[in-house]
C-alpha cells in the first residue's frame, strides 16, 4: 500500500522547472506585477490575484487544493525602483 493519500501526488520538482520555464514569455509578461499558482507540473497557470490568499480564495472555488500548486509572483519591474 502506498503511503500517499488518494488525494496527494509527488512533486516532480525537475519537470515543473523544465516545463515552466518554457512557458511562452508573452503568456507570463500577463502576470506581471501579480502572484499567481502553477499547475505541478509547470504547464499551466491556474489563478492569478494580488496575493496569495486573493489566489487560494480563486483556487478553493475552483475545487483546487493549494498544497497541489507553485505559488510565484511576476515583480513589477517599475514598482521595485
């Protein structure tokens, strides 16, 4: 039996990392300025909002469970000067 709940997947950190960095730039310049989840496995982002929580909220509407998620954010390159 295995020792993951029906509910849990492992985190395959080497394919997310090669997968989200071949995320299409002008997809991810959307985000910028804003926190927002990936999928685990890096294909996707799934939400977006001003903070973590503004996104966990969008999330738990959406049926997703966070721990099965990669928060980021995407700085505002103006806002840091």
């Amino acid at each position: 039996m295995s020792s993951q709940t029906r509910n849990e997947t492992s985190f395959d950190y080497l394919t997310f990392e090669r997968n989200s960095r071949s995320f299409p730039p002008d997809e991810l310049l959307k985000y910028r300025g804003l926190t927002f989840a990936w999928s685990s496995d890096g294909l996707h982002i799934l939400a977006s909002g001003n903070d973590e929580l503004e996104v966990a909220e969008q999330l738990k509407k959406m049926g997703i469970d966070i721990s099965q998620v990669v928060f980021d954010n995407f700085p505002d390159c103006d806002s840091i000067f």
